[in-house]
C-alpha cells in the first residue's frame, strides 16, 4: 500500500513539472507550497489508510474471537441441556431408590419378627424331635439365634442360614447314617456301631456283632435287642456303609418300649 501511495506521489510531481516548465521563481515557489501541501496531503492519506488497514485487521481478529466466543457459548447451552436432562434422570433414578428404600423398610419390618418366629419353632422342633445328633442340631440353633442378633449379618444372609437349617433338618428323614462312638448301656461304656434311619429309629451294634440294640425315645437310654434282630440290623449297617446291595430289612421299630 506505501508503494502505491509512492507511485502516485511520484507521478503527481512529474506531471505538475510537465505542466509548468517555464514558470518564474515567484510560479516555483508557489508549485513549492503546492507540492509541501499535496505531500502533507498524501501522508495524511497515507496515514489515514493505514489506520483503516488496522481497523480492518482488527475488526477481522474482533470478528473471529465472537465466533469463537458464540460456539463455546452454543456449546455450553449445549452441555447445560444435557445436564439437565442428566440431573432429571438421577432424580428419577433417586426417587425410584427411595421407594425401593421405604419397600425394604417395611419388608424388614414384617421378615425379621417373622424369621424370629422361625428360629424359635425350629428350636422347639429339634426339643421335640427324636433325639439324634443333638449336639449339633442344638448348636446350628444357637448360631441361629445369634444371626437374628447380630446388626452386622443382612437381611438376606440371615434368611439363607435359616434356610439351609431348615433344609438340613429335612434331609434328616430322608437319611440313613452310619458311623461308629461311644455309648452307656446299663452304666457300662461300650464301643458301637451306630445306623440312624431317618427320625425313625436308631440302633447300635456291638464291634463283635453278639449284641444290638436301640434308642428308646421313652426311656431315653440305649436298650438292648434281642439276638434275633443282630442279623437284620448288621445287616442295615452294611447296606448303609454300602458293602452291601440294598435289600428290604425287617427291623424294629416301634412296639418294643
């Protein structure tokens, strides 16, 4: 734009000295005036457009930046948007946890008396129930007893244990077991093999198979059989201890007390 402005300059100049070749000094004196002034003219055009050039420059850099400015803001109406839409959806997602909240809050209120009741009718199942493993039916009770108590153990856990007791107390009648111990007959200690059928009945035999016997519920006590059972219950043992193919067993059960 300065060479612009220096060509023009030059070219006025040239063509004034074209025009008055032949004036006098008083005539150069004035063309002298004239051209100080059409230079203080040029130059204050001169200025005047380089001030517009930067008013350009930075009319364009002003342009730009609100642009800039005007997509972060559109972006941001954007994003408050999807923020709102993001806190209704927790709300909702909130609320939904307090109904669910206020729901447990009154199961619990009607399961845990209700586990209790199971607890104790369990516990006076087992009193009453044919004696048999007392020891650790009676400690599974206990444990029970002490998960119904204990604020630590959830909701869900305590209706598992109580559960698995009641489903361990079935399988009972539905069992035969075998094994050995150590039992009193009339004051003596004696070493036994020992069959449970079910919570029907329970037997002993000795280690040298001469003498059997039975628990009488009555009694309370272990009562000895007489000889003619000793075959049908060794027997049931070796069936129970699967030594033997399972056979149908005539065994006592019932009548004798």
């Amino acid at each position: 734009m300065l060479n612009r402005v220096r060509v023009l300059l030059g070219t006025v100049v040239f063509c004034l000295g074209m025009v008055f070749p032949t004036l006098s000094s008083a005539g150069d004196v004035d063309a002298s005036k004239l051209k100080s002034r059409m230079n203080a003219s040029l130059k204050e055009q001169i200025r005047a457009q380089e001030k517009a050039d930067r008013w350009s420059q930075e009319k364009a850099a002003l342009i730009s930046r609100i642009r800039q400015v005007k997509t972060r803001l559109d972006w941001h109406k954007y994003q408050n948007k999807k923020y709102e839409a993001y806190i209704e959806q927790e709300k909702e997602a909130i609320s939904r946890l307090e109904d669910k909240k206020s729901e447990m809050r009154e199961l619990r209120m009607k399961l845990e008396p209700y586990m209790d009741n199971l607890v104790d009718e369990l516990g006076n199942f087992v009193q009453s129930d044919y004696t048999f493993l007392i020891k650790e039916r009676r400690d599974r009770i206990k444990f029970l007893r002490e998960s119904m108590n204990d604020y630590h153990v959830g909701l869900d856990e305590k209706l598992r244990r109580i559960l698995e007791a009641m489903q361990v107390e079935a399988k009972y009648g539905n069992t035969v077991e075998a094994g050995t111990g150590t039992i009193d007959i009339e004051g003596k200690t004696m070493q036994v093999d020992l069959l449970r059928i079910g919570r029907l009945a329970r037997f002993y035999r000795s280690q040298d198979g001469e003498q059997v016997g039975r628990w009488s519920e009555e009694k309370q006590k272990w009562v000895q059989l007489p000889d003619e059972y000793n075959r049908s219950i060794s027997r049931a043992l070796e069936m129970a201890n699967q030594k033997q193919a399972v056979k149908l067993v005539d065994l006592p059960i019932g009548g004798l007390d």
